[in-house]
C-alpha cells in the first residue's frame, strides 16, 4: 500500500452539518420554547420530537433555563387556551 496522499478514494462520503433551517422569523434555536410537559418528558427520554407553541418542532436535549423564552410562545401562553383559538381563529381567516 503506497501514501495515503495519493491513493485514489472512491467511496461516497456524506457530511452532516446541523443547520438551523427556523420555520418562523428569527432564530428559534437561540429560545427555550413552550409546549406539553409530558410531551417533552416523553420526548427526552424517547428522542421523539414535540411541537411548542410558536409551532417549532425539536427533540428536547438542553437545560430550557439557560435560554430566554421564545417571545412567540410566551405571546401565545399568556393568551390562554381560549386566546390561542381565537388567534388561531384569526390567522387563518384572513383578519
């Protein structure tokens, strides 16, 4: 086997790179979000993904309190279940 530097490499390589592709305005990555805390407990420890309130997708894996919390999802707690329908009312009917 001669130097490494010149044998010619034809496998296919694949390089992963984490991209943050933020479905909304903003850098989603840089939030803690809200969503269901028994979904997020689930997901820890299961690896399946959750949907926060702002509607970001992600698999919890970091201390939520070393982050600010997403503005989006603050927004929609404080409205309420009730507020959140109405939003959600509100958005999708063109008003």
């Amino acid at each position: 086997m001669g130097n490494l530097g010149t044998e010619l490499d034809t496998d296919t390589r694949v390089e992963e790179r984490s991209e943050v592709l933020p479905a909304h305005d903003g850098d989603h990555e840089r939030f803690a979000h809200y969503a269901d805390r028994d979904k997020i407990t689930e997901a820890m420890v299961t690896g399946t993904p959750v949907v926060a309130l702002c509607g970001k997708i992600w698999v919890p894996s970091r201390d939520p309190k070393k982050y600010p919390v997403c503005p989006e999802c603050k927004r929609l707690f404080d409205l309420g279940p009730e507020g959140r329908m109405r939003d959600w009312q509100e958005r999708n009917s063109g008003s």
